[in-house]
C-alpha cells in the first residue's frame, strides 16, 4: 500500500528495494515503523521511503561508515543514503549493506 502511493517509476525503485531488503534478509520482519517500510531482525535492520526526487534508504550509521567508499557518490547522512529517483539502484550495494546489517544485529543477540 506504501508503494502504491508513489508515481510508477518512483514505484518501480521502491518495489526493487523491496525485493532486495527481502532477498539480503529473508527472516527479517516487515512492517511499517514511522509511516515507511522498515524491516526487524534482532531489532531494527533497515527503513526505506520514496520521497520527489529520491528514495531514502536507512542503515543506520555504522552500515553508512562501514560502506562510506561505496556510497561516495551518493549523498549520505549519519545513518542515511540517498538515491536519485532518476538513476538506477545500486542493487548489489544496498543487498550487502542489509547483508552487514543482519550480521550487526545477530552478533548482538550472541
């Protein structure tokens, strides 16, 4: 229903994003936390949310150091990345971002 919202080729992004949180984490808990999709393994994993000009994506700040060489040409935050909605989605980056996140959070249950 999130998706659904958004105009097709924003959709099209966010359904990718989907796909590939879902396929990085496939344990993880979907829900919806703070009004956007977010994703629970062990605790928080990751958020995503489409907005005009780009999709946030939210690791955290310890995905956005560890991968900070990867995420160079992006514009980034403390725990936050942002993707221009009209470039295509660094896909394999974003699926081992929730890789590193799941390995974050199943250390932390140990």
């Amino acid at each position: 229903a999130y998706i659904a919202d958004f105009p097709a080729e924003a959709q099209k992004l966010l359904v990718q994003m989907r796909a590939t949180i879902l396929k990085a984490a496939p344990l993880a808990e979907e829900t919806i936390s703070y009004a956007i999709p977010s994703y629970k393994l062990n605790g928080l994993l990751v958020h995503f949310a489409g907005y005009a000009n780009h999709i946030g994506f939210y690791p955290g700040t310890g995905a956005i150091t560890e991968f900070s060489e990867e995420l160079a040409s992006y514009k980034t935050s403390k725990g936050t990345v942002q993707f221009p909605i009209d470039q295509k989605l660094p896909l394999k980056l974003i699926a081992n971002i929730v890789k590193f996140r799941v390995k974050q959070n199943l250390e932390k249950k140990k």
